[in-house]
C-alpha cells in the first residue's frame, strides 16, 4: 500500500510540476511587463512606432484587430511620440502580405512613405522584435498590439536590450479570445525559454536599415 502511495503520489508530481512552472513563468512575464504598458499620452518619446501585423484579406482590407492596432499608432503619432513606424509581420507568400497592407493603411492616412519601415520577415512576435533591433537599429520603441499579445512582446521586447513600451489597442470585443489567451500562456513561455536560454536568430537577417537614419522606401519590394 505505501508503495503504490509513493507511485501515485510520483505521478501526481509529474502531471503538476510542468503546469507549475508553465503558470510561473506565464505570471512572470505579465508582471515584469505590466510596468511599461500605458497609455498613448503616457507613452514615451521613441525612434518607432512598431506595429505587430495581424491577419489581412485578399481585398486589401485588415482585420478589426490589426485596423484597431494601426489606428492607435496613428494616436501615438498624433500625440507625438515618434513619426516613424516599423510594420512587421508575415509576408512569406506572393499571395499574402501583411507589411505592404499595413503600409497603405497608414498611407492612406497622411503618413510619409519615407517614414513607413516594412519588417516583410516578421513571422513571429520574437522574430519581429530581433528584427526590430537588429536590422532596423532601433533602441527605444512603442509597440501595439492587443493587450493580451502586448505583455510578451514588451517583455520579450526589454530581455533582448530594447527600451520598449507598449500601448493596448483593444478598441473592442474581439472574436475568439479565449482560445488566443490560452494559446498566449504557452506562446509567452516559449518566448521566454527563446530570451534566456536558445536565443535562435531569425528566419531571416539582412544588412540593417537604422530607422532613425534612413528612408523607409529602402524597405519596399516595388509594390504599389
């Protein structure tokens, strides 16, 4: 009997320290981020404006999320935290492209192409933000995005070296977000094991564009 306690008790210990240490990590994300997201008149002074890509649509529309996102960075720009945006996010097929969407959308809207930098590598929240440093040489940065996905990427954003903040962009209810924060709990510990311990490079690297420096045309693959 005291031997089939010890076993139960061992699988008890299997099946719960790996939630543990998923729920450990998850809260010490939110908390160390927790201090730099704020709002866009709070928001700091920075290099860029980097908006997250979220999902487009053949026609050349974006998704409520992504619309939401690109309209508070058009808020951080009126508010005059920076005049220059990174747009990242995933154009890895001809037939879909998020960065030169999101680039329209903000053309259409008054800002400069020149000030537009288009991040076409941005397959991912980690990659985005090592692009954001390495290539475009950014050092202080405003991210957006919803406030679910936000506390990752401000942390993931200050363990790499950049001074980020983040400003939320939840407008309003969105489709789904159950299934996104449950799926973000395991996204922020994935990110969290790529920041401390594999710190794998991206899909794609390239010779650097310093944002503050150069023009954002220099990001264009010739699209209109």
């Amino acid at each position: 009997m005291m031997k089939l306690k010890r076993m139960l008790l061992g699988v008890i210990l299997l099946i719960t320290a790996p939630l543990l240490c998923l729920f450990l990590i998850n809260s010490i994300v939110k908390s160390a981020a927790s201090p730099y997201i704020v709002s866009v008149a709070d928001a700091p002074q920075a290099e860029a404006i980097l908006v997250l890509g979220a999902r487009v649509y053949p026609n050349d529309s974006v998704s409520s999320m992504l619309g939401d996102r690109l309209d508070v960075g058009l808020e951080l720009r009126a508010a005059g935290k920076s005049d220059r945006f990174i747009v990242s996010g995933d154009h890895g097929q001809t037939d879909y492209d998020e960065v030169n969407t999101m680039r329209r959308y903000l053309e259409q809207r008054n800002v400069a192409p020149q000030n537009i930098f288009m991040d076409h590598a941005g397959f991912s929240t980690y990659e985005s933000l090592y692009r954001a440093k390495d290539i475009f040489k950014a050092h202080k940065i405003v991210i957006v995005t919803q406030q679910y996905h936000l506390m990752r990427a401000v942390y993931t954003a200050r363990q790499m070296g950049l001074d980020a903040y983040g400003v939320a962009s939840d407008k309003q209810q969105y489709a789904g977000m159950p299934r996104y924060e449950m799926r973000e709990v395991l996204a922020r510990n994935k990110d969290f094991v790529y920041v401390h311990l594999l710190k794998p490079k991206p899909t794609y690297l390239g010779e650097s564009i310093p944002v503050n420096s150069s023009d954002g045309r220099l990001t264009s693959d010739g699209k209109p």
